[in-house]
C-alpha cells in the first residue's frame, strides 16, 4: 500500500507548506525528524505552531516573547481547543524534546480546527470594505459571576482604593467613546468613498470602489505591492487545492507516526520508566473549573426540578382558583354580544403577547453572523440602500439588508437597556434597605437632570 | 478631530471671537522653528480642528453663537469677517431681542426651553460638517443670566443629542467683587448643573487674569478685551495640535479625548485650572529668554503652591516628606498650602522639546494617595512654538486649586439662601428651594471629594 506512494508523501508534505503563510512555512525535512522524535525539529514546530495559532487568535500580532512564553501560549491554545494528550502538556519549556508529540498535536489542529482553512481565511488580502454583523442571542449573562469568583480566590485580597477603582471605570467609558466617535468616522468616510464612485465599477452589482480600489487610484505605484499579495495568495490557494487532492497520503503517514509512537511506548513500559506527576497548565484551576462544571450541572438540574415542581403547584393553582371564578361568572353571565367581545379582546391580548415570544424562539435560529462587505445602493435603484453581501459567494447568495440589521440591534438594544433599568432598580431597593439598617446616616440620591 | 465650539451669552462670545482669533494668528505665526513639513502638518490639523472650508477660500470656524441680545453677536460676527483671515458662518448664531437680566432661573427655565429646538438645529449642522467630532467646547460666565443659565440648559440638551461626545465646559468665574448681586447664587446653580452633563469643566477666574494683566503684561487700563485675550491665549496654548503620546507620528486626533481620559475619569473630579508660562507683554517678549529647567521649576511650584501666575510664587511650600502624610484639614477654609493633585497634564511647545526634563512632575508626593504618576501625569509636546513664544508650557491640572474658591462661592451663598434674599426672583421662574438645597448638596459633596485628596 506504501510503495506506490512513495513518491506522493514529499509532494503532499511541500503541497502543505507552500499553504501555509510566508514566514510560517517548516521545512519539510522538520515532518522526517518528527517522525522520529529527533530533538532538532521540536524547536522549529514549537516556533510554527506559535506563529500559526497567534495569528489566528491574535491577529498575527507576535510580541518579542522568549520561548517559554511561546510554549505556554500554545499549550494554552490546544487546552483550549480540548486536546487532551498529556504527554503533550508535560513537554518542558525550552523546547529541546518532543517533536513527535508536536508533530501529533500539528495534525490534530488541521483536522479538528481547520487550520489551513482559518489560516486562508485571515490572510487574505482585504478590500477594507468590510462591516461584522452578529445577532446571534447572547447567553453570557449567568456565566460572568462565576467566572470572576473564581478568579479572584487564587489572588491575595489586596486593599484597593474604590476611588481607584472609579478611575479605570471612567478611563474605560472615555475610551469606548472614543471608539465610538472612531467608528463614526470610519462609516462617514466610507459613505464618502461609496458615492463618490458610484456607477464606476465593473461588477454591477456592486457599482462602486472599495477602499482599497480607491487608494489604487490615489496611489498607482502601490499596484505592485497588491499585485504582489494577490499573487501569494492564490499560490497558497493552489498549494490548498493540491494539499486536498494529496490529503490521505498525509494521513496514511501520521498512522505510520502513531505506530512507532506505540511502539516506544511500550518499550518504555517495560523499562519501567514511571510517569511525571501530571504538569497541565494551570492544573488546580482546570480542575476548579471541571469540578465547578460538574457542580454547576447539579445545580441546574436541581434548580430545574424545582422550578418544573413550583410551576406545576402554580399552575394547578391557578387553575383552581380561576375554575372558581369562571363559576362564579357564570351565575352572571352578561348577554352573549358583550361575552364574544370580550372573549374577542382577551384572545387579542393574548396573541400579541405570545407573538413577542415568538418571534423571539423563531429567531434565535437565524441569526447573521461574521464578515460582510459593504456595498451601497442608491435610492434611485430598484433595491434598497444600504445592501450587504457575503464575501466569499459568487453569485451573491447571502445577501443582507443593513436596514433589517439596523432594526434587530435597536430591538436588542431596547431589551438591553429595560434589563439594565430592572437591574438598577433592584441596585437602588439593595441600598435603600442597607441605608436604613444604618443609624445616623443620611442618604442623598444623586441630582436629578 | 473637530470641535464645535459653543459661544454662550455675552462672556462667552467675546472670548470665543477672542480664541479663534488667536488660533488664527498662530497659525499664520511665521515664529515657528521647525521645519517646514512640521508646520504643514500643523496647521492642517489646526485647520481641520476649529475651521471648516468654503468656497470663498476663507475658512469658517466651527461654532455657533448664542446670546438673548443682538449687539454682541452683530459685533463679534462683523469683527470676525473684518480680519480677512476667518470668519464665522453667518448663518450659525442665535440671538433674541429681550436678554436674561442675570436671572439664571430665566435662562434655564424660560429661554432654554422655549428656544431649544431652533439652538439645537444649529448644533447639529455644525456636527453634521465634521468628518470626526471630536466634540463639544462651551464657553460661559457663570454670572450672568444667558450664559449661566441658559448654557447649563444647553450643555445638558447637547449631553442628551450627543450622548457619546466629549462636553468640556469653560467656565468663567466672575469677579470676587462683581457687580453681580445674585451671583453667587448663579454660579452654584450653573456648577451643580453642569456637573451632571458635562465630562470637565475649565475653570479661569477674573481675579486671575486681571493681576496677570496688571503684573506680567504691564497693562495700565484694563480692559474685558485684554482679560479676555489672556484667556484666549491660554485656552490656545492648550488646544493646539500637539502629539499626546511619546512615538506618535501624528497630530492628536482626539484632543478632547485624550485629555478627558488623562484629567477627568473619576465622576467626582471634574474641576480643572489651567496655568500658562510664560505670560508677558509683546514688546518685553522680544527682549527676554527662556530655559526649559527654569520654567517647569517654575510651573511645577504654581502647581503646588496654588499661584496663579510666576511671579509672587510661595517657595517655601513643598510636597509633604513620604512617610510623614499631609495632616488632614480641619476644614477647607484653612489656608491650604501645598496643593494635592489627583492629575496633571503639560502642554510643552517651541525649541527643544524632546530635551525637557519633567521628572519633578512626577514625584509621587505631588499625587493623592490611590493614583501613581505613571498613570496621573501626562505630556503633549509639538516643536511648534505657540504664537510668539518660543518656548511655553501649559498645566491642565486636576487638583485642589478651585477647593478654596468653591467653598468661598457656597459660604456665600449659603449665607444669602439662609436669610432668603433674592430667592423670590428664582422661584418667580420655576427653581424652588429645593432644587437650591439639591445644588448645595451636590456641591458640598465635590468639595469634600477634594478636600479629602
């Protein structure tokens, strides 16, 4: 099964490379000593996968980190993801062993998270056109508690001024303003650059420039260095498609890896040799965590046969109470007209509150989510202003209007800011029952607007 | 970057025209020692940050007018257009036959209402033009009727229109003896308002500027004009481009920004002094010299001795020893003397900037206890000297500087609330006495907040 592919495992193993991005690309002689375990490579794979998960969490922004840090950033990334080897996680931190384990943990990231494909993704040469567009419904709320609960029983408790406090509080309301007033500008100038040219692209359906094709035209001579990028990009593209095509030769190999990797295993076994306490990162927090998950589950579940008991009592008592009245009612029953209105409004009343309801189960399912170019029409065209497609279709499929955006956020926003006045309230009634245990304190709300 | 400045009342007019004014000269100044790229950029960013362009070629200050009587605005606007540099738009100002009469409780009340919709069409034209507002800079009195009372009326519609711009608010604070005789009453009601809408308010007391005028400029007659063009002057040296950040390659985008988040974050702290160096008269300029060691000396110790100007500065006064903490005062109404800080921020043009020293700034003993100076004391520099000085430094300071003043104002008017004088005038209009003891009670609480620095 192996000797007719002899020759397909090198040309897949440089198909990999060349899709990778420039200044992260291995030698394929790395993946040969991998194999092997051989110590030289695990520095280059330790460096690899650093630069590679960086830019996919980070952004590509690669700080001047000694390899320490780049170990622990990216033992942190793959606990992240869930892998779970622990032979990886007790690799040392000067990363002179373990390029087998490393070359393990590369493969697992292509298959389980997409590498190449995320890698693609954030690489590719932008058009700056682009707005991020998410409604999906946001469930965080109840977490947050228990996160910063945990957090803070490692730390020391240390005595911080509330005025300090204040402070940053205020610093970062400044700042977020400041983004706002940044974002503002970006979408007038952005308008500013759409209509200007309006009706001087070739594609139709966009009819006018991207940022980026209007720098072009304001600065010609940077074509080449566009040219440029475009140019990478669609070599890594092909290298993808032929990484594709290569892709179970790959596979075939690693198997070949896990084989010798049982093998040692087994012949470590019978040395003897026993096994390191077990050094994940972080061990007493995974293991708060995992205890507080199993905890939390008991606690929910707990929680929701009560609340399922206590609805149950409610609604038998409720049910009783109003057979009571219904009977009661019957005794005076006013003539039929009046009773079919009224009967009318309640069943009115009724809907109106339960479609509120359900607009909102319905729409937790659509909810639009990631990058989207711009692209504005006018008013005079048949659609409507302000249209947004996806990026990666052609034709255009995904196709989505800026103004239904506009609406579902200000819904949100509604629900937000009444859930923020609940939450006040109930801040406001905490105090006050606080002020009032206290003698000799006066409390004085703040001015009224 | 824009800032849209708001003129209000007769005080605030005059000084407004005096500030674009000043600007305008300053970017016309050929004293720059920089280099030519240097004070292009400049003064684009200047351009970009108070002026907007039209087709005559002549630009337009980004402001509007307002006022309840007509000849201040008909005269700043005509003084405007006459100097052939700038100009405001004409079609931005407001203005109404009747005036305030100093009633506070007219403006807020009666005026502001009633005119609120057509001042805020105005405003928003304004926004409108800006390509990145930066946000919003009123100038006031808080004696009078208009400018007080109608200007905290605006301030909180433009907090309500604008809800994520920057409001910074510069306050004049009236005559010690003025001739005002509710002004105390005003000015309580104006701080206590502004305080709930605006981000900061810049303080410039009349007192002030006068011995400035008197001892520094050598001015025998004085004039509001030449008060307020000392204002002006300083407003300027502030609010000029200048690069907030060491390494930055370009001018401030978001001056206001910028200095809210160094000065202004904690809710109760929001009273600001400004002190400029040097100041002098035009034709003393030309035959003096300054070093940068002599004048941040200088500065830093007006910083902590609370002088107003440089010269009659109290150097005995020092920053309390560590270890030895400032003894707690029994009531700010003792002479304070060393002045604590709870943020600094020096503005730095003219020749050799990068070679400042500013490590005296940045003794930790300057500071209140719970903020250290890396995170207190901030720096704007440009190598573009300011109008005629080639060297000057300015301290935008959040400290105990306006403490004894505002205990001053309340006393006062407490005293004239707790025999009700004149108290009918504001009810007539609808400020019962509530609302004044909610005034006073705001008050006291930022004048505890500073005291306990």
């Amino acid at each position: 099964m192996w000797r007719g592919r002899a020759g397909a495992l090198p040309a897949a193993i440089g198909a990999l490379c060349r899709a990778l991005p420039p200044g992260s690309r291995p030698a394929p002689e790395a993946f040969r000593l991998a194999k092997f375990d051989r110590p030289e490579a695990s520095l280059q794979i330790w460096r690899l996968l650093y630069s590679l998960l960086k830019q996919i969490h980070d952004g590509g922004w690669t700080e001047l980190d000694t390899i320490g840090t780049q170990i622990r950033f990216v033992k942190s990334v793959l606990w992240y993801h869930g892998y779970g080897r622990p032979e990886f996680y007790q690799l040392p931190s000067d990363g002179s062993q373990g390029s087998r384990e490393l070359l393990l943990a590369f493969s697992w990231l292509l298959n389980r998270i997409s590498l190449l494909e995320q890698l693609l993704t954030v690489n590719r040469v932008k058009i700056r056109d682009e707005a991020s567009v998410c409604t999906c419904e946001d469930n965080l709320s109840n977490s947050w508690k228990d996160r910063t609960e945990i957090a803070l029983e490692p730390c020391l408790k240390r005595e911080v001024d509330v005025r300090y406090l204040q402070w940053l509080n205020g610093r970062l309301r400044f700042q977020w303003r400041s983004l706002h007033v940044e974002s503002q500008e970006q979408c007038k100038l952005l308008h500013k650059i759409h209509s200007y040219t309006s009706g001087c692209h070739m594609d139709q359906t966009i009819g006018h420039f991207s940022v980026t094709e209007t720098d072009l035209i304001r600065q010609p001579d940077s074509y080449k260095q566009l040219l440029q990028s475009l140019e990478s990009e669609t070599s890594r593209l092909e290298a993808f498609l032929e990484w594709k095509r290569l892709e179970p030769v790959y596979w075939h190999w690693m198997e070949t890896v896990l084989d010798t990797l049982s093998e040692d295993a087994n012949t470590f076994k019978s040395e003897g040799v026993c096994k390191e306490k077990n050094t994940l990162p972080n061990a007493n927090l995974c293991c708060h965590i995992a205890s507080n998950i199993i905890g939390e589950i008991d606690k929910l579940t707990k929680d929701l046969v009560t609340l399922h008991d206590g609805l149950h009592e409610l609604v038998t008592c409720k049910k009783s109470a109003w057979y009571e009245k219904v009977k009661s009612r019957e005794r005076t029953l006013p003539d039929e007209r009046e009773f079919c209105a009224a009967v009318r409004t309640i069943t009115e009343a009724v809907k109106l509150k339960l479609s509120d309801l359900k607009y909102h189960c319905a729409h937790k399912k659509n909810g639009m989510h990631g990058p989207y170019r711009l692209v504005f029409k006018d008013k005079r065209s048949a659609s409507k202003t302000g249209f947004l497609s996806s990026v990666s279709k052609e034709p255009i499929t995904n196709v989505v209007n800026a103004t239904e955006v506009i609406s579902k956020l200000q819904m949100e926003e509604a629900t937000l800011k009444r859930e923020l006045k609940r939450l006040q309230e109930e801040c406001r009634h905490k105090l006050d029952e606080i002020a009032e245990g206290l003698v000799g304190v006066i409390c004085i709300p703040p001015m009224k607007r | 970057m824009s800032i849209v400045t708001v003129q209000l009342g007769q005080c605030g007019n005059q000084i407004g025209y005096e500030v674009f004014n000043a600007i305008c000269s300053d970017f016309h100044s050929t004293h720059g020692i920089c280099s030519k790229k240097e004070n292009e950029s400049y003064q684009e960013a200047c351009k970009e940050r108070f002026f907007s362009e039209e087709k005559t070629g002549v630009p337009v200050a980004r402001a509007v007018l307002v006022d309840m009587e007509p000849k201040v605005i008909s005269q700043t606007l005509s003084m405007a257009a006459r100097s052939g540099h700038w100009k405001y738009d004409h079609q931005s100002h407001f203005c109404q036959k009747q005036g305030s009469g100093n009633n506070w409780a007219n403006g807020y009340s009666v005026h502001g209402p009633r005119y609120r919709d057509v001042i805020m069409n105005l405003v928003q034209k304004e926004a409108e033009k800006c390509d990145r507002l930066s946000g919003f800079f009123t100038v006031m009195s808080m004696a009078g009727g208009t400018g007080s009372g109608m200007g905290a009326y605006v301030t909180q519609c433009l907090r309500d229109a604008f809800p994520t711009s920057f409001i910074l608010n510069q306050v004049i604070w009236p005559y010690g003896t003025g001739e005002v005789i509710v002004q105390n009453y005003n000015s309580v009601l104006t701080l206590s308002h502004l305080y709930q809408s605006s981000d900061a308010l810049l303080v410039h007391e009349n007192d002030a500027i006068h011995k400035i005028c008197a001892q520094l400029m050598n001015i025998k007659k004085i004039s509001f004009r030449d008060v307020n063009q000392v204002i002006a002057h300083q407003l300027g040296s502030v609010f000029q481009p200048t690069y907030s950040s060491e390494g930055a390659s370009q001018y401030s985008r978001s001056p206001l920004g910028d200095l809210m988040e160094s000065l202004v974050p904690h809710p109760e702290l929001k009273m600001l002094g400004l002190r400029n160096i040097p100041q002098m008269s035009e034709n003393s300029l030309a035959y003096s010299t300054f070093t940068w060691p002599g004048l941040i000396k200088h500065l830093r110790q007006m910083l902590i001795a609370h002088a107003k100007m440089e010269e009659g500065i109290d150097w005995q006064v020092r920053p309390p020893l560590p270890g030895h903490p400032v003894p707690p005062k029994a009531s700010p109404n003792q002479a304070l003397h060393f002045n604590t800080s709870v943020a600094n921020l020096v503005v730095l043009r003219g020749k050799d900037v990068q070679s400042v020293d500013l490590g005296g700034f940045r003794d930790p003993a300057l500071y209140t206890s719970w903020l250290n100076p890396q995170e207190a004391f901030h720096i704007w520099k440009t190598p573009r000297a300011f109008n005629k000085y080639e060297k000057s430094a300015s301290l935008v300071s959040n400290s105990q500087f306006l403490l004894q003043l505002m205990d001053n104002v309340v006393g006062k008017a407490w005293n004239m609330f707790a025999s009700k004088a004149y108290v009918h005038q504001y009810t007539k209009f609808g400020i019962e006495e509530e609302d004044f003891l909610d005034c006073f009670t705001t008050l006291e609480q930022v004048i505890s907040s500073y005291a306990s620095l």
